[in-house]
C-alpha cells in the first residue's frame, strides 16, 4: 500500500476509460478498466512486489512441457550456430556444435517419449 499511498500524493488521476481514481480501486480492490494499469503504473508496481513474486506473469505449465521448448530452442539455436561455423569453414568447432545437437535431440527424444 506504500507504493499507493506515494502515488496519491502526486496528482490525481483517473482511469482513461472508467474514470476510476485511485480511491475507487483502494475502496474496490480492483481496477476499473485496462487503462487503468498504466494510468496507475507507478503507484501498483510497488503494490504488487509487496503482494507476488514479481511485477510479471509468467504462467505455469508441466515441467515436461517447460523442458521440451527449453531444448526445442536450444537445437534451433545451435542449429544456427552450426550453419555458421561450417560458413566460417571452423570444422571443430562444427563438429562441437554437431554433438551438442545430437546430445539436444536424444534428449528431447526422451522426454517426448514420455
């Protein structure tokens, strides 16, 4: 509430589309509209380091799922990586870059198969 409270003291806004202030969503406990979150950007993001984690969402999803994208844009990465070094002619390292990607793809394999 320290991060509200500083906020009212500047100036009095509104909320561009509901016309909520400040002591609308203190006495709601809720924004008015979707403007309202800029409106009153100041004011809530040291609300909301209080009340979560953090200022972003990030969402759940199966750790399965997590890991799978997490290995999906590694060997798209080092896809790039390998096309680069074989057109810089650097073969060893090419041939790093080749087994980091056959390690990626069993082990995305593995969880896939799962």
């Amino acid at each position: 509430m320290r991060g509200l409270r500083q906020a009212q003291r500047g100036q009095r806004s509104r909320g561009p589309h509901c016309g909520f202030t400040q002591a609308d969503f203190k006495k709601a406990g809720r924004l008015g509209c979707s403007g309202c979150y800029v409106t009153f950007a100041e004011g809530l993001e040291g609300l909301l380091k209080t009340m979560h984690k953090g200022t972003q969402h990030v969402g759940k999803i199966p750790h399965d799922l997590q890991q799978s994208r997490d290995l999906s844009d590694k060997l798209k990465s080092l896809l790039k990586k390998l096309d680069k070094v074989v057109a810089e002619e650097d073969f060893e390292q090419a041939a790093v870059v080749r087994d980091e990607i056959k390690a990626t793809k069993e082990k995305l394999s593995e969880i896939t198969a799962v």
